[in-house]
C-alpha cells in the first residue's frame, strides 16, 4: 500500500510519447547544426540581460524582440523581413532558398535572395512579451523545419508539436512553458491576460524543456528561476525522469553533439 501516494513512481509521459520527444531532439541535432547547439545555443531568459534595450514604440519593440529571437534561433543570415501588424502585402517565398546546414556563428549567407520571409505579429502581444517571443520562436522553428533534410518524426500530420519542440531546442522552452496556458483575468482588477496558440500542453513542454536542459548540462536552478511556479514541480520530476528512466536516449542524442 502507498502511503498517500508519495511511493508513486509512475512516469509523468507514456514510452511512446517520451519516445517521441526524444525523435524529436535527435531529428533537429542531426539537421540543424549540432555544433551550434552544443558551442552556442543558450537557455532564453524573459529578462532584460537576454533582451536588452529600450523602445519607443510598438514597432521599435517588436523589432527589438525579433532581432534578438532571430540571433538566437542562429539563424540572422535568413532573409526575414517584419511587417507591421495587419498588413496584406506579403512576399512569396517560393523564391527563397536558404541552405541551413550550420547556424549560428559559422553560417554564411550563400547570395542575397530576391524575395523574403515575410512575418507580421499581433500587437496585442505587446502586453505579453514572453508571448511573442514564443510566436516570433515557432515561426523561425517552422521555417527552419522545413528546410530539413529527412521528414520529422510522426510526420506532417505532427507538424505544428513538432515545430513547437524545435523552438525548445532552438533554446526558447521558457517562453513556450510560460504562455502554452493563461488564463482569462476577469473583474475590476484588468481584462484578459493575452494569449497565444498553443500545440504542446504546459507539461509536455516543461518534459521538453527538461530534456534540453539535460543535453546543456544546465543546472535546475537556471531554469527554475524563471519557470512559472506551477510548473517547477514538474520540471524537477521530468530532469529526473530524463536523466534516469531515460539515460540510454539521453547519451544517444547526445552523441550528436559530440559529447
């Protein structure tokens, strides 16, 4: 008998879809410059010291959070273009061909396109910076998805989690934790609390979250402190999880990096 259920040791995720994340990770290491992910990519942090500088206006804000999120994302020599919201004229992007083998430091441009990757962004965003970060991530992380060579794992019809998981691995799982669930706020006190779309419930991210966390041999305290509080529980019992149940996938992946 367990004592009101603190023996419990059942595993947050079923095999299969462990097993998925896990495809996942090693399906972007294989197409998306492991060494960029092993030697540069880093935990995004909500903070000023990730996103540094003032803005004017909305527009000046969304520049700077985009700028940022694209220097991250290792992927400043794609030929995006931010549009202000609303806007109707938007560039085809069957012209743009982009060779995404290496990011970050090491990527070079191949020749300047003749058309761009047009993105817009919902202004009401604004009042939710975590929130855009995490839209501008998983627009990056679809556009880089595509660019791979080899189908993802569970196929097109996965797609929207599986570009969701890659704006993890691009670093950004924070953000993705943070935003996958708010709640409308009611009454005197405000309205509602912006929102963005999620694909990937708060939990599984946060098990996402803690495999990418594995792979940079982060320490857990560099993630909590910026983990939304119902989350942290979580997050502790997925890194054990990670690093224990699922050592062997672990050390799998991993040797992508080199490591």
């Amino acid at each position: 008998m367990m004592l009101f259920g603190l023996l419990d040791r059942r595993p947050l995720l079923d095999e299969d879809h462990a097993g998925w994340m896990f495809d996942v990770y090693a399906w972007a290491l294989r197409n998306f410059d492991p060494l960029m992910f092993r030697n540069e990519t880093v935990l995004v942090t909500p903070t000023n010291h990730h996103f540094p500088g003032r803005a004017d206006s909305p527009d000046e804000m969304a520049r700077l959070i985009f700028d940022r999120v694209v220097a991250y994302a290792g992927m400043a020599h794609w030929p995006f273009k931010l549009l202000p919201p609303d806007s109707c004229v938007l560039e085809p992007d069957a012209a743009v061909h982009v060779i995404a083998g290496t990011r970050g430091s090491r990527a070079v441009a191949t020749e300047k396109p003749s058309a761009s990757l047009t993105i817009s962004y919902d202004p009401s965003h604004l009042n939710n910076p975590e929130a855009m970060i995490a839209v501008f991530a998983h627009t990056l992380a679809h556009y880089l998805g595509t660019s791979a060579r080899e189908p993802p794992p569970g196929g097109a019809e996965d797609w929207p989690q599986v570009t969701e998981l890659l704006a993890v691995f691009l670093g950004f799982g924070l953000m993705f934790a943070n935003t996958a669930l708010i709640l409308p706020r009611g009454g005197c006190c405000g309205g509602a609390l912006v929102q963005r779309q999620a694909y990937v419930s708060q939990h599984d991210i946060t098990y996402a979250l803690a495999i990418f966390s594995a792979l940079k041999g982060l320490p857990g305290r560099d993630v909590l402190a910026h983990l939304k509080k119902s989350l942290r529980g979580h997050f502790n019992q997925a890194s054990r999880e990670v690093k224990g149940r699922y050592s062997p996938r672990l050390q799998e992946i991993a040797r992508y990096c080199g490591n």
